[in-house]
C-alpha cells in the first residue's frame, strides 16, 4: 500500500505541476467564450470524452445550455452557439471535422488540446492548452520525464481537475451558488 500512496503523491503532484503552466490568458478567453454561448456543444474521444460529458454536466448545473455530441437530443449549431472538443494529442479526424461543421455553421469552436500546433487544434478558433502528457508523448525518449500514469491518464487527470477550476470561474462569472447548482442536480438518481 506504500507504493499505492507513492505513487498517488506523485499523480497529484504531476497533475498541479501542468495545472501551474496552463496560461491564465486560455482560461480567461474559455471563460469568456462559455459565458457569452447561447447553447454549447461538447465532444471527445475515449476517456476524453468522458472528461467532456463531465465538463457538460457541470455547465448544465451552472444553467447553461450545454450538450454532449452524438446524444439524441444535442440541437443543431450556429450563430452565437459554441463548440467544445478535445485533442489532447493535437487531432483527431473526427474532431477536426466536427470543428469544420460547426465553422461553417458559424458557431464558435475551442479545443482542448496539449498540443496546440496539432491539425484538431488549429482548426479552432481558440485553444486551451493543457500541457499534458497524452498517449502521443508517453514513451520514454530519454529526453523527457514520463508520467506514473499511464498512457494518456495525465492529460486526461488534468482535464478533470482543471474544468473542475474552470466551473468555479464559470460559477463567479455568472452569479450562481452550490445551492443553485445543486438545485439543478437530476433527481432520478
């Protein structure tokens, strides 16, 4: 059990050392693009994907509009409407081509991404870097360190923790509460 306890000391450690690089100014602009959306989009592949429906959860508690791609009843997109994929490794064809239909539908797109030079990432109009390992960068090269987690799980441990931070952001910006949070909570649990 001691190596258990090691090795979630160094996790977390991991996770508040790329938490401390990410620039206030991607935080701030992701801020600003969530509070003035009139209905946002959210998608991601494999266990990235479930760190979106998470972030889609809790902007649904803050009352925003919010929906998780390829559910039944996520609306169409377009004007004043945003979307939000994630790229840790840079790309993913079918991010870049769901950044493409909500372009030419004029909604606004920001990925989450570790790789901002990557094709998904360009094809944004805004990125938030998380400057994570993914499973593009998880094998020791001898010129980085690796993380104790596997594969992708960092970048995927950061985006938990850091829309966790960002729906605080959110919270104060929009004026809601735990309480009105919780008020939106399902009960059909």
């Amino acid at each position: 059990m001691s190596d258990f306890s090691q090795m979630g000391a160094r996790a977390a450690g991991e996770i508040a050392e790329v938490l401390a690089r990410v620039d206030p100014q991607h935080v701030r602009r992701a801020v600003d693009m969530i509070c003035s959306a009139r209905r946002i989009a959210l998608y991601g592949v494999g266990r990235e994907g479930l760190m979106m429906k998470g972030l889609a959860m809790r902007l649904f508690h803050l009352g925003l509009d919010a929906h998780v791609v390829g559910e039944m009843t996520t609306p169409p997109l377009g004007a004043g409407d945003l979307l939000i994929v994630s790229a840790g490794p840079g790309g993913f064809s079918t991010v870049t081509a769901l950044l493409g239909v909500a372009r030419n539908a004029g909604a606004h797109t920001l990925c989450v991404t570790a790789r901002p030079e990557g094709e998904s990432a360009r094809a944004a109009e805004a990125v938030l870097r998380l400057p994570a390992q993914t499973m593009a960068d998880d094998l020791p090269d001898g010129t980085r360190s690796v993380s104790v987690l596997p594969m992708g799980s960092l970048f995927e441990g950061v985006q938990y923790v850091a829309f966790e931070l960002l729906v605080l952001a959110l919270r104060d910006r929009l004026g809601e509460t735990a309480q009105t949070m919780r008020d939106r909570h399902t009960n059909l649990e």
